[in-house]
C-alpha cells in the first residue's frame, strides 16, 4: 500500500514539474520575442556566453521530457484515464 501512494506523489510532483517547467520556457521564449520586437524584429542570441553551451545542450531535452510527462499525468488525471498501477 506504501509503494502505491509513493507512486502517486511522483506522478503530481511529475505535473507539478512538468508545468513549473513549461511556464518557465514559456516566459523565456516570450521575452526572447520582445527584446526582437522592441529592437527592430530581430535579436543575436548567443548560446555560449558564460560557458553555459553544454549544460543547456543536456538540460533542454530533459526539461521537455518532464514538461511532456506532467502533461501527460495531468491529462490523465483531468480524463480520469485509468493507468494500472496508479489507480486508487
């Protein structure tokens, strides 16, 4: 019974995760826009100024991964789609 309640606040830290995730890109990608905008429509974004190159180029897919699966347990939960393991 333990294993299973485990399960089920991994699966709302995953949405908690995923959506933290998807707004924080969000807004990322919305300021990346205006600085565009305001300065003539267009931008140079340099992806290694501070070193940080490697880091993001590891960082990015796994933030998607989470931001994929929290909005899958999240559609899942708003669906009442029955998963197995994670039923109550």
């Amino acid at each position: 019974m333990r294993k299973r309640n485990i399960l089920i606040d991994m699966r709302r830290f995953m949405m908690l995760a995923g959506f933290m995730f998807s707004v924080g890109y969000s807004i990322l990608l919305y300021i990346t826009f205006l600085f565009a905008f305001f300065n003539g429509g267009s931008i140079l974004v340099l992806v290694n100024s501070f070193g940080e190159m490697w880091f993001e180029f590891f960082l990015i897919p796994v933030v998607l991964f989470f931001s994929v699966l929290g909005l899958y347990f999240f559609l899942c939960d708003m669906f009442k789609i029955k998963r197995g393991v994670y039923e109550q």
